[in-house]
C-alpha cells in the first residue's frame, strides 16, 4: 500500500490478526514478524519522511515446520489479513502503549487500578505527565520513560456511585488517559473501557460480585460461508442475538483468542466470556513441536495483554485437548498457567481435557474442565461418564474445585430429517442425544457450567472429511448460515432451567 506523508512523523503499524505469519516492510527495510493469526501485534517506525512511502505485507498460511499452532484441524485455516489493520501517525516517538485497568483493588469492586504502559522511541529518557479520568475524577502523576523502553504509571480510583457490572446490567465506563509534555502539550491519548466486578472462586463455585453463578453457553468457531472466519461486526451481533435467545449467558472463544470488537459487544450485552489461547488437540508428535511452547506463551502474552480491559471475560484457558496425561505435558501447562497468573490475578484459569483416567494435571488449575462426548463417540449413558470423572479425578485434584463441562453435543445436517427411525446426523437424534446430556449433566450438584458444542456448523480442513460430512463439523444448533435445527428450543428449554435453578 502506498502512503503520503505531508511532515516528518513517527509511525506505529497496527494488525489485528492477519494468517498466520506476517514480515511488515516499509520502503523495504524489514520492520518485523509475527505469528499467530488470532492475536494483534504493532510496529514503530521512529520516523518517517515526508512524501511518498510503500507499506509491504507478506502474509502466509502454509502448513510447515515453522507452525506448531496452525495444522490442520478440525476448523478451518484462512489466510490474509482478517482483522482490522491501521496506520497511527504519532505527535511525537513517545505514546501510551496499554492501559490495563484491574476492578477489585482490595477486595473492592468499585476500587480500580488503572496502569498506563507509556513507550518512549526516542534514545534520552523522556519526563511527562500522565493524566486519566474517569466518572468526573482526574488524577495526574509524573512519569520518566526510559530511552528505548517503557515506564509503568499507576493510579487508583474509588467509584462509589458507579454500578457494577453483571450480565443483567452490563454497565461500562471509559477511563480517559492523556500524555502531556511541558505540562501542557497533549501529545498521546488513549480511551479504553471496563465494568467494575470482580471473579473469584470459592470452593466448587465461581463467584461473580461475590455471588455464586452458573455458566451456560456455547462453544463458538470464527466461521461463515459468506465471510470466512474475517466475521463482519454485524453479523457478530446475530451471533451473540441468537445466544441470548438460546438461553444462554457465555461464550467459549474456541479455540483461539477471539475479534476484539466481538469481545467488545460481550462486554455491551453481559455475555460471559472463557476466552483461551491458541492450541487445540496437539498430541504425539504435534505436542513436541520445538516451536509450541515459545508461540503458545507468545499467544498467552498478547492475548492477556491486549483483551485485559474486558469485564465480560471471566475465564484465561489454555491448551485444550493436549497431552495433559503426560509428564511432559504437565510441565507446558504448569508453565503457561504459571504465566498466566503473573500476568492476571484477577482472573481464574482452566484447560479443556478429555482424558477420563489419565490427565495428570487436574492439581494446577483454580476450574476443571471435561469435554464429554457419551452416545456420540463413546457409548456410555451421560451420568456414568461423569461419575467417571468424579471417580478418578476428584483424588487427583479436581476434589473441591469447580467443575465445568466445556464440550457436549451431538451432529445434526440441518434439514435432515428422520422422525421415525431417528437415525444419526438427523436433527431428531441430535435433539434426542443433548436431551439425554441435558438431563443426566443438569441432575449433579457438581456441575456449575455447561459449554454446547457448538453454537454453529463450520467448515473444517480436508484431512477431517471421512468423519465430518459435507467437510463441516456439523455439530451446530444453528447451521453455517444460522439457520436454527430442531434443537434451537430444546437448548433453551435447559439453559433457563439450569440457570434459575439453586
């Protein structure tokens, strides 16, 4: 892309995600790389010359060596740049980075740290002043920006008049941050936005604003026929419309950090939210990967760091579906969920697992979580599996933690009808299988939370098509078009008795 430039300026080149590795060029000279489709990234440019410049992006999404993230899997690998990217012409090489923003300070709801990261492009260090407000309260402190680096501000608020933030009231506040030289001179600002709660856990529940809640929802893929996975924010509305009209009151990012403008319209409805990173079924050979626990922590970082101001998120999960049954495998999640916590506190964490008898890690996270497929893929009534879970990992660690089934479904082809046999990919089997799920998951006292898979019908790599008719893993309620099956009431029909239940 060709850029004018009418004076001298520092640049900043904004992605949002492109697939899946990026090389940035300006006028040829390399600005950097990066991996991973499903997280942002920035490069500055100190300064640029007026006129005429070109602007390069290569972009590719082949599978290699050079991945261990993006395989072939089951949903769908694009390529391009598929979110939002844009040019930040700077006032000066000097601007606020990140503005994290914690609820909570001191057991407090109404309490809040705001931290403003301030990167300094210039050599000499750099002396300014920070100024946020918010709720008609202004604080300012002094801050001196190391040379080639980035200082830490931060400020304290009390909000005492403010509403907290709940599904049913899904209040939000803008914190105004401002970056002035010589006292005066306004040279960066930046607006970002939370609600006031806090999340906890307390024995075998997740508390919301020091009360108790249950979760139930669904797993959702990035994917439409009409736009890939570079979902349109009107269509991200649809989404989160026909969710709500399901009963439901979360989401599951599977399996991957999702759009910020879709974790923006959570935050805006009060859709819960258990985003994770990006790792799913790596086992074997694909889980020692020289590369999988660098970019699994690279994602973890940027995905912590850049969705933090979101209230709607509750949950930071990791690695589902890999090799926690494994020695080796303890040690990535110990590792990730170590890191985790020392970029979060405020948040509790968890990893997806299926591995009834085996997981060895069920001790490492504050929420367990089991993706159960009975009378699907394994023939075994519902109750049973579960009281296998119960059975052989409640010594293990699970015991007195909260316990979440994150994947439950069954396929269906949508206009696939069989109402007297009832045979399997008909929508009649697909309601009479999550009935049996419903009713044997809703009876334990044990389960808290409940994730459908999945709320729509996706596309899938070619390597999955023996077992995914129409090359799509069918198991939506809605179809790829979101056309609702049999099944769309059924869920509802649960989820509101799930969630009013005590």
């Amino acid at each position: 892309k060709k850029i004018t430039l009418k004076k001298d300026a520092p640049l900043r080149v904004v992605f949002a995600g492109t697939s899946h590795t990026a090389q940035v060029y300006i006028d040829g000279e390399f600005l950097g790389r990066h991996h991973n489709a499903y997280t942002g990234f920035a490069f500055d440019v100190p300064w640029v010359k007026a006129g005429e410049h070109e602007l390069r992006i290569h972009i590719s999404n082949e599978h290699g060596g050079g991945s261990a993230l993006h395989i072939p899997n089951d949903y769908y690998n694009y390529g391009g740049i598929s979110r939002q990217a844009q040019l930040h012409l700077l006032a000066q090489p000097i601007y606020i980075e990140n503005l994290h923003l914690t609820p909570g300070v001191d057991e407090n709801p109404r309490k809040v740290s705001a931290k403003a990261f301030v990167k300094n492009l210039n050599r000499d260090s750099v002396t300014a002043t920070l100024s946020i407000s918010v709720c008609g309260q202004t604080k300012e402190a002094q801050l001196t920006a190391p040379g080639n680096g980035t200082s830490e501000t931060e400020l304290i608020f009390e909000l005492p008049d403010a509403d907290l933030w709940e599904p049913n009231n899904p209040a939000l506040y803008e914190f105004h941050a401002r970056l002035l030289m010589n006292g005066e001179e306004v040279v960066d600002d930046l607006i970002e936005r939370t609600g006031l709660r806090t999340v906890a856990v307390k024995g075998e529940q997740v508390m919301l604003n020091g009360k108790p809640i249950k979760i139930a929802g669904f797993n959702r893929h990035e994917d439409h026929p009409d736009f890939g996975c570079a979902i349109p924010v009107a269509m991200m509305v649809k989404d989160i419309e026909l969710m709500l009209a399901m009963g439901a009151n979360s989401v599951r990012t599977s399996h991957y950090p999702n759009d910020r403008r879709f974790l923006d319209l959570c935050d805006e409805y009060g859709l819960l939210v258990w985003e994770e990173n990006h790792a799913r079924g790596l086992r074997d050979e694909k889980f020692k990967h020289p590369l999988l626990q660098e970019q699994c922590m690279q994602c973890n970082e940027e995905m912590v760091t850049q969705h933090y101001n979101h209230p709607s998120i509750i949950l930071w999960a990791i690695m589902n579906e890999c090799m926690s049954d494994s020695e080796e495998g303890r040690i990535l999640y110990k590792e990730q969920l170590d890191q985790l916590r020392s970029l979060d506190q405020s948040r509790p964490l968890t990893y997806a697992t299926f591995r009834l008898r085996e997981d060895l890690c069920q001790d490492l996270p504050d929420i367990c979580s089991w993706n159960l497929y009975p009378n699907w893929y394994i023939h075994q009534p519902p109750a049973e599996a579960l009281d296998v879970i119960q059975e052989y990992n409640e010594p293990k660690g699970m015991k007195g933690k909260p316990l979440i089934l994150s994947e439950f479904g069954a396929g269906a082809l949508y206009g696939y009808h069989d109402p007297i046999r009832r045979g399997k990919w008909s929508e009649e089997r697909q309601c009479d299988l999550l009935k049996e799920l419903f009713e044997d998951f809703t009876a334990s006292s044990r389960v808290m939370g409940l994730y459908v898979w999945q709320f729509c019908d996706v596309r899938v790599d070619e390597s999955w098509a023996m077992s995914r008719p129409r090359t799509m893993n069918n198991k939506g309620i809605v179809d790829e078009y979101r056309r609702p099956k049999l099944a769309f009431s059924l869920v509802k029909k649960y989820f509101d008795a799930f969630l009013s239940s005590p």
